[in-house]
C-alpha cells in the first residue's frame, strides 16, 4: 500500500481541484460520506441514546467534520458540533459553506474556545455515544498548544468511541512523532492515501483502526518523484518470491553461511542457520570459534558447520578473517553477528569483511556492536550490506539514546541508510526498511509475540535465506520483515497465544506461511 507525505497529499488535491476540475467542496463532501458510513454503522452497534458530537477546528478538515455532523444529524442522531475556533469568521472557502449549510438545518454549533466554553463542551461530549476529531489535519508540525491542546484533553477524557478525519489532531503526518498532546482514536479515516505517520510509531499508536476513504483523487495525482514509501501487504511481497522448477536441485537454491557463536550464545548462531533453510535456502553454514565446533555438530543436523579461528575468550578472532571470506566466496549470502559476543579482536574482524567481502551480507547483533565507531567502512563495502538492529543497537551506532531513536524512528533510518549506503531494518514494532536511495517500507506483520529472545536471530536467517536464493538486497530485507511478522503470528496461532512463543516457534511456522506465497503449478 503506497504511503504518501502531506505535501504529496495536498499537491494531489490541487492537481484534482486545478487541473481536473473537480470543486473541492465535492472531494469534501465524499470525504465526509464516508467518515458518516462509518460514524452511523457505530452508532447502529451501540445501540445507545444516538447522540453524536464533532469537534471541528477552522480549516478543511473542520469542512469534513461540518459533512459528518450534516449527514448523522440527516440520518435521526443528535449532532452538536463544537467549533475551536476564536472566530468563526476565519473559516473558509468550502468548509465555510458547509458551516452555513449546518445553521440553516438548525443543527447546533457551539464556540468552545475559552477554558470555560471547552470544559461545558467535555461535559456535554461526556455523555456522547460518538465523537468526531476534525480539528487539524495534515499540516501539524510543532507541539498543539491552548484551546486546540484543551480541546484535544478533553476528547481524550471521554469515555466514547473516537473516530479521528484524516488522522488522529496532532500527530505528525510524515514521521508519525507526537510533539505534544494528540487525540487518542478508536479509528482513524484517512483521506486519500495513507499517511506515512499512521503506519510508523509512536503515531501508529494513536490510530487505532485504520480506514482509507478514496474520494476520487486518480494515482496520476499523486507525483511521488523518487521517493517510494510503502506500508507492506502481502502484495508487494508475493511477486518477489523465488519459484522452483521441479528440476531445481539443491544447488540452485543457493547457499548461505553464517558467522557467530560464543560462549552462551551458540543457540543465535544455530536459530539463524535454521531459519536460513526453513526459508529455502539449499544449503546453509555456520561457522563458529573451533573449540565451539563440536557442540555445533551434535546440536545441528540439516544445517552444515565449519570450525573458525578464534580469540582468547573463544569468540571470533581476525584470524578468521580469511576463512570467511573464502566460505562466503563458494556461497551466495553472508551473516554474521548472531552470538558472536564481545571480544578486541571483533572490530577489527568486522572492518575487514565489510571491506572485502563478495557477497550479499546481513550484520546483526554483536557483529552491529563491533561497527560502533566505525560506521564509515560501510561506504567501503565490497557488496550490499543489511543491517538489522533493533533501537539499542542503532543508538550505540549512531551515538544517541534509546528514547531518540524510538521517537525519530522513521526519519532516522532514512538518514542512516542514505549516510551508510546500506538497507537498515530498524526492527521493532511496525519494522523499518529503508534503502540508500531513500525510499522505505513500513512492515504491518507480527506483534509482541517477537518480543522474544533469539527472534532476531531468525530474522537475520531469514534474510540471508532469501539473498542466497537470489533476492536483492533490498528485496531480501522486504520480504524477510514480513515474512519474519507472519511466522510470529502464525506460531502465536499455533501455540494458542502470543505469550507462549519462543523464537523457535517462528522457524517451524515459516513452512506454514511460506505456502501463501508459491504459486501451484501443474507440469505435464
């Protein structure tokens, strides 16, 4: 599903309202049709006293709730609406006329824009069975303060179902960040397209149940130049999967190897290696520090593993470095990272495979810790690089905090993809996929059922799966993340709850979700 930012939005209107020639008091008309289909099926469910209130601020979006109020107070439902707005003679164009066509009807539109008239306002809403945000749209930038901040509390107070127009009033469109107060819906109607910050935390959050409302606004509107932002379906992934020919042989499926293991944490290593073949991958490697060799060979069967020079501490040493370049050079995919623990010798290791390794290669966990202070190898790289952290790693890389990568997710990835020249996948809820070039995906698969440990593990498997079955890059880590979301929901399915999984619960799942996504062929 394409996302689109607010200025995408807003030149697509103009294009329909100047070129086309369509008025924009009919695109908002259907926009408030379709934010009333919504608003009465509620209504009808609740069965309650059929009293309905929008709040409206003074621009286009107001326009959309003075629809919305005209169309429930038409259907038998009382309607209030409460205008924040210092005066109303500030509004406007097409949403003005909505407003006149309103008092004409006798529908009731109250100021609420002192301290006094907004706390009458709650009151009243209080007892709602519905309320509607039509009070800012797309063009919030900075922190909602006075009335507007007031009124948005006081929705937030009340205890009825929300249903925000276009999205949810101060929430950021294009980053989804939320500098400041925000209405907290219970379903959001975008108008258009969606924005990319519904989709992203923390705005996705404020959301709640997500509606596209397609007023006419035809794809050629919308100039998206080079930019590409997509909320992934299963759609964008199913045309990018490999198809096998009942003559592939092992061989064609390609190979991977995969690089990590330390004391205490050889189980990464060998949850990567499985993951790797459950997702197709012919044959897959791993290679651990010698004295952790013979561990792997009683631990794993399908998967193959291969004895590494090692440090002191039994981790990774630089010696290994011509191993695994050789390894990697008679496969298809590299990874490396799950398990390999800490040790002197592991940055200097990760400089120089960044630097002269052959292969599509995938750098998770402690392979990402070793890259910290270093990052500027990786405009170096003798092949794709994926990076797959989740915010604490990417905040030791790009010398930051927790809190400010959580809260700058999407623009973040954006940049250090762009800055690195690498595919980042910033994992977390609602995963980031973003390219050199700048575009990016926003996954919609999985939930806290991969708030596991070894889930990442899995995910690095699955992408390097993928890159040795041929994928791009870019490819890999877009079906990787969606993939990787479904196995979680799938083995949540299985398991009977999202509490009960483990990170080998999403392996076993992969053969079940990858069966959606191979076409059935008959040969004669």
């Amino acid at each position: 599903m394409q996302l689109v930012t607010a200025a995408q939005m807003r030149a697509a209107d103009s294009y329909t309202i100047d070129e086309l020639g369509i008025p924009s008091v009919v695109l908002m008309e259907e926009a408030g049709r379709q934010v009333a289909e919504l608003c009465l099926r509620l209504l009808s469910e609740r069965q309650g006293r059929g009293r309905a209130f929008v709040w409206a601020g003074r621009g286009n979006n107001g326009g959309d709730g003075f629809v919305v109020a005209r169309r429930l107070g038409q259907a038998g439902y009382h309607t209030e609406v409460f205008l924040v707005c210092p005066d109303p003679d500030q509004i406007q164009g097409p949403a003005r006329q909505n407003l006149e066509i309103l008092r004409r009807l006798n529908i009731a539109v109250n100021q609420a824009w002192s301290e006094d008239e907004i706390t009458a306002a709650a009151k009243v809403t209080a007892s709602g069975d519905i309320q509607v945000d039509a009070l800012l749209g797309t063009g919030t930038r900075g922190a909602v303060t006075g009335a507007l901040a007031k009124a948005i509390a006081a929705m937030n107070r009340a205890v009825v179902p929300t249903v925000a127009i276009d999205l949810p009033s101060g929430l950021n469109a294009d980053t989804g960040e939320v500098l400041g107060p925000a209405v907290e819906a219970s379903y959001t109607v975008t108008i258009g397209r969606p924005k990319i910050g519904l989709v992203t935390y923390p705005g996705a959050e404020y959301v709640g149940e997500l509606h596209v409302a397609d007023i006419g606004i035809l794809a050629d509107a919308y100039d998206l130049g080079n930019s590409e932002a997509v909320f992934l379906e299963k759609a964008d992934v199913v045309p990018i999967m490999p198809v096998w020919h009942p003559t592939t042989h092992k061989g064609e499926r390609g190979r991977a190897f995969i690089a990590g293991g330390s004391p205490g944490l050889t189980g990464a290593v060998c949850l990567a290696g499985q993951a790797a073949l459950r997702v197709g991958a012919g044959l897959v490697t791993v290679g651990v520090p010698e004295s952790l060799h013979y561990l792997m060979e009683v631990k794993l069967t399908e998967v193959m593993t291969a004895s590494l020079p090692e440090a002191e501490n039994i981790t990774l040493g630089i010696g290994a470095a011509g191993t695994i370049l050789e390894r990697a050079g008679r496969t298809d995919a590299l990874a490396i990272g799950p398990g390999l623990g800490q040790g002197e010798e592991l940055p200097h290791l990760l400089a120089q495979l960044v630097q002269e390794v052959s292969v599509p290669t995938v750098i998770d966990a402690d392979g990402l810790n070793a890259l910290v202070g270093q990052t500027d190898i990786l405009r170096l790289a003798g092949a794709p690089i994926i990076l797959t952290p989740h915010p604490g790693e990417l905040a030791r890389l790009c010398e930051s905090t927790v809190a400010e990568v959580q809260a700058h997710r999407l623009p973040l990835a954006r940049e250090l993809a762009q800055e690195w020249g690498v595919i980042l996948v910033l994992k977390g809820a609602r995963s980031i996929v973003a390219t050199p070039e700048g575009a990016y995906y926003v996954n919609s698969t999985g939930g806290p059922a991969l708030a596991t440990g070894g889930s990442g593990d899995v995910l690095t498997g699955i992408i390097a799966g993928l890159l040795a079955q041929g994928l791009t890059a870019k490819e890999a880590a877009i079906a990787g993340v969606f993939i990787h979301g479904l196995a979680a929901d799938e083995a949540a399915r299985q398991v009977g709850g999202e509490h009960g999984v483990v990170a080998g619960d999403l392996i076993a799942a992969l053969p079940t979700v990858l069966a959606g996504f191979h076409h059935k062929r008959a040969f004669f």
